[in-house]
C-alpha cells in the first residue's frame, strides 16, 4: 500500500534571507517566514493529512505549528530529517567561501559531492539517512498523506536518491526549494513516484 508525503520546505529564516547556509544552526524564522508557516497551515487544513512530520531544528518546528494547529495534530520529531551540516561554511554565503578559497569553492560547484565544504557531512551519507528517514514515516502511514516539513539541501538529496537520479547532480536538477513550497511524492515500497514539485502553497 503506497504512502503520499507532503514535502515541505520550512520558511525562510534571516540567514536565508541573506543567502547564507545554515545546516545545523538553529536559526529561527523571519516575519516572511512566519507568514509561510501561516500559509502552509492554511493549504493543510483545506486537504486530507493524517500525519505531520518534521525535522528537529526549530525553523522546522515552527513551521508545522499552524498546520498542527489547523488539523489538530501533534507533530512526530525525525532526527533523520536534520539540514545537512555545512561545515566552515555555516551561516556564510558560497561568495563569502570563494573569497577566502576559490579553488575549494568551484571544485564544489562542480560536484559538490565529491567536494563537500570542508568539515561537512558527507551528502551520501545525509542522502542516506535522509532518505530513510522518509521510508520509515511511509511504513508507519500505509495509505495515508503525510506532511513532511525538513530542510532545502537535504529535500534535494533525498529527491535525487528515491528518484534514482544521481545525488551529485542535486544542485542542478533541483536549484532550490521554495519556502514552504510543498513537493507531493507516492512512496510503496522500495518505488517512489513523483506527483508534483516545489508548489507553493498559496498563489
């Protein structure tokens, strides 16, 4: 029996705003982010969802707060579902990281999984794990629409992996998640179809 996970990215947050990487940090939202997280309780309450997911970083939380709210449900914490940690380059822009090391910088645009930042997870591994993460809540949900609310980079590989698409390619197939734009997935199984991609939840 296939599961439908509800992706969501969480709202925008001040580094965000600024283009800068926060994996780990806990960075919390902005007023825009809030308004988001508003919106997204909004396009929960009008569709069926059975369940909500999120990461453990606040940013996370508080965006699912208005759809637990309007449903009345109470959030499932999945450590799996953490940001990427993004070493010497939390809470800096990739402009800031080219400056000081332009080599290290382009050889992570090229393939930023064989050239991770330096100090950061592996993206495998946070594939790995993130993807997991995602078949476990499907097992636990048989037949039912999960909203899922985690992190842009780790959204990414995790899309990349269960559509057997390459994870080094993540940052040129999927440029970048919208806040709070929720991308639809069918999971049965070892098989995961695609239903639709980063839609945002308002017009």
């Amino acid at each position: 029996m296939s599961t439908t996970l509800l992706l969501a990215r969480h709202g925008q947050t001040v580094w965000h705003a600024e283009n800068r990487y926060a994996g780990v940090s806990d960075v919390g939202l902005t007023d825009a982010g809030r308004a988001q997280a508003e919106a997204l309780g909004r396009w929960a309450a009008a569709r069926p969802v059975d369940a909500i997911w999120t990461s453990p970083l606040s940013r996370a939380i508080a965006t699912a707060e208005p759809a637990c709210r309007a449903l009345g449900l109470t959030p499932h914490r999945e450590p799996g579902l953490r940001e990427c940690d993004f070493g010497v380059v939390e809470g800096r822009t990739l402009a800031e990281f080219e400056a000081e090391n332009p080599k290290a910088a382009q050889a992570f645009c090229a393939d930023p999984v064989a050239h991770p930042f330096p100090g950061a997870e592996d993206p495998r591994a946070a594939a790995a794990r993130g993807t997991a993460a995602l078949r476990r809540i499907a097992a636990a949900r048989p037949g039912g629409r999960v909203l899922v609310v985690a992190h842009n980079t780790l959204l990414r590989l995790v899309l990349c992996s269960l559509l057997h698409i390459p994870v080094a390619e993540y940052r040129r197939v999927l440029p970048r998640l919208r806040n709070t734009a929720v991308s639809e997935i069918r999971v049965s199984g070892e098989d995961t179809a695609l239903l639709s991609l980063n839609v945002p939840c308002e017009p």
